[in-house]
C-alpha cells in the first residue's frame, strides 16, 4: 500500500517536472533590443543565418512559418557550416503571453524565437535594409565569410529557402 | 528585318502591360486627382480640398493590428488638424476577397462605431494605393496645396511608437505639419515603419 502511494507521489512529481520544465522551455522567449540584434549578426562567424522577421497578426508571416521550421529541421548544417534560424517576432512585448507564446505552443516551434522590442521603427528599418517600408514577412539570409547578405519582402516556400541555400552556399 | 520590328513591337508592348507605366509618388511630386467612394455613400475627390491648406491621407484599413492600435490617433489628429487646414482623408485599398472585413460595408460600420468625421474611401480597385506606392497600413502621405494643386510633403509613419502612443518622442507627421505651417520643408521627409501590407489583388 504504502509503495504503490509512493510509487503514485512519485509519478506526480515527475509529471509536475515535466510540465514545468515544458512550459519553461516554452517561455523561452528573450525580448532584446535592436543592438542585441545587430550583435547576433555581427557575431554569426561562419553560421549560415536565416533571420525571419515576423509577427501574429501577419497572416503572410504564420503561414510561411512551417516551411521555415520545416527547413530549418532539415538543414542543421550545409557544407560542414551549421545553419540557424532566428524568428524575429515584431509582436509588441506586452503581447508576449497572450500571443506569442501560445502561437509557439500551437505551432509546436523548435527554432528560436526572440521578441524586438524597438517600436521606434524609423531607427532600425534603415539598418537591416535601405529600402525596407515596414512590410512583414521579410527574411535575411547572411552568410559572413563569402560576404552574403540577402533580404526579401516577400512570403518564401521551403523550394525557395532550400534553393537560396544551395544556389549561394556552393 | 521586319520581323525584327515585329519583334521589337512584341517586345515593348508585353514590357508596357508587364511593369506600371507610371512610376509611384515621390516626396515632392504632385498628385493627380482621384475620385472613390466615401463611407457615407457619395464620391469624394481629391480636389474637392483645394480651399485647404493640405491633407492628411492615410491609407489604413479595419482589419490590420497597427491600423487599429493608431485608430484612435487617427480620429484625434482630424479634430486637431481640419480647424488647421488639414484634414485626414482615409483610404482603405485592401482586397476584400482576402480581407472580407474591409469590404465597403465594414468600412461604414467601422466609421459609424468608432464616430468617424473625416472620410473613409474605399480604394476597391487599388488604383490609388498602387499610384502613390503605398506599400503597408497605415501609411501617411502629407500633402501640401501648393496653387490650389496637391504635392507630397511626407511620407511614413504618424509618430515613432505604435503600440503606446504615451511613450512616443517623435511626432513625425504633426513635425511635418508644423514645418509647413512655417514654410519650411518637413525633415526628416520620409520615415519607415512596421505595418500590414496591403492585400493586392491576386489575378
């Protein structure tokens, strides 16, 4: 009698860890700042870097998302060079735990995910691309040591991701 | 010979249906007039403005998040400016297929809920929109009436926070506003920011 309680109080507490160590990974949500986003870009040495801008409420953005998870599963490295994807979430930070998190939970998304917090626009728009209005999704593809910076305005497929991929790493 | 000609002709008329004719607007150009369908059902145009000092034209719409977080601001700015001599003109160029809730009849409860006093056109077929090179909602164009013509002062954002309009530090549009006032140019003329694009038609 007494085992089968401790063996139920047992089953409970790793039940209770599971969940919180889930729900830990899942908030796992950094809000930064442009500069510590400039910062990744400038540190990414010899990673292939796939940053997609996007937000919730952008129905373009949501629905490439599991092409881009999709890739991102498939290609952890490319010729010996590991690839990273970085969803950039344009949510604003008091949309954290009512949108964003549940969406990832939802999605089920294994890539990072930070939140840019940096609604001063006009300040840093310019810096990711001179040409950017402010239209979501937009996705840049860096790649330091062969000098590659790519940027598209546009929804992109896993055809798409997989060709800039194979087209500019060769 | 002439089937190099043919060619050419071939050629240049495929270019010519391909890309606009008509490069968009820029800062400083001046605007043609146009003619669409208000929410209270009459057409409005343009250059019925022309005893204004300018216009406040936003291409915004119902359905899009940054839209409605600057719904409010939108509303206070025409309070503020049309005693001014600067009224807003508020165009929505969504698609309604893709966005149902833009369709002409949304907009009008829209502008009957939130107390509209300024128009709200419905740019259906995208013509507008496409012709300043509207790119997002919101997105501002400040145009100045210069000899009873229109010219574009400004183009960007209303101010530089979209989320909490009590933690904006620059007011761009009532700047540029204020410079005009003045009888200066805006500067800074043109701003970027995040916002929904605009939901073209696919053919």
């Amino acid at each position: 009698m007494k085992t089968t309680i401790f063996a139920a109080m047992k089953m409970f507490l790793f039940l209770i860890l599971i969940s919180v160590s889930f729900s830990l990974r899942a908030q796992d949500v950094a809000v930064i700042h442009f500069e510590q986003l400039e910062n990744r870009i400038a540190n990414s040495g010899d990673t292939i870097l796939l940053i997609n801008f996007w937000a919730t409420w952008c129905h373009p953005c949501v629905e490439e998302i599991p092409d881009f998870e999709k890739f991102s599963t498939q290609y952890k490295q490319y010729n010996n060079k590991p690839v990273k994807l970085l969803f950039v979430s344009l949510d604003y930070a008091d949309k954290l735990k009512s949108k964003v998190i549940p969406f990832m939970k939802e999605k089920q998304l294994l890539s990072e995910v930070v939140l840019l917090d940096d609604t001063d626009y006009n300040s840093w728009l310019p810096k990711i691309n001179g040409s950017w209005e402010g239209v979501i999704p937009a996705t840049l593809f860096i790649y330091k040591p062969s000098d590659i910076y790519l940027f598209y305005v546009q929804q992109l497929t896993f055809n798409q991701l997989e060709k800039l991929l194979t087209s500019q790493l060769n | 010979m002439t089937n190099r000609f043919f060619l050419l002709v071939f050629a240049i008329s495929i270019l010519s249906f391909t890309f606009p004719v008509v490069p968009a607007y820029e800062v400083g150009d001046l605007v043609e007039n146009f003619t669409l369908k208000n929410v209270d059902g009459k057409m409005t145009s343009l250059y019925d403005f022309t005893n204004e000092e300018g216009i406040i034209l936003v291409f915004t719409c119902n359905t899009c998040p940054v839209s409605q977080a600057y719904e409010q601001r939108i509303i206070d700015l025409h309070k503020k400016y049309r005693k001014k001599g600067f009224p807003v003109i508020a165009i929505n160029p969504n698609d309604v297929t893709i966005r149902p809730g833009d369709s002409y009849d949304a907009m009008v409860d829209r502008a009957i809920d939130k107390d509209y006093s300024f128009h709200y056109l419905h740019d259906e077929d995208q013509e507008i929109a496409m012709r300043f090179g509207a790119a997002k909602t919101p997105h501002v164009y400040l145009l100045q009436n210069v000899n009873d013509e229109f010219k574009i002062a400004y183009i960007g954002s209303i101010d530089d926070n979209s989320n909490d309009e009590t933690a904006v530090t620059r007011y761009y549009l009532e700047d540029a506003i204020a410079a005009l006032q003045a009888g200066n140019t805006p500067d800074p003329a043109k701003t970027v920011a995040i916002g929904c694009s605009i939901k073209w038609r696919v053919n």
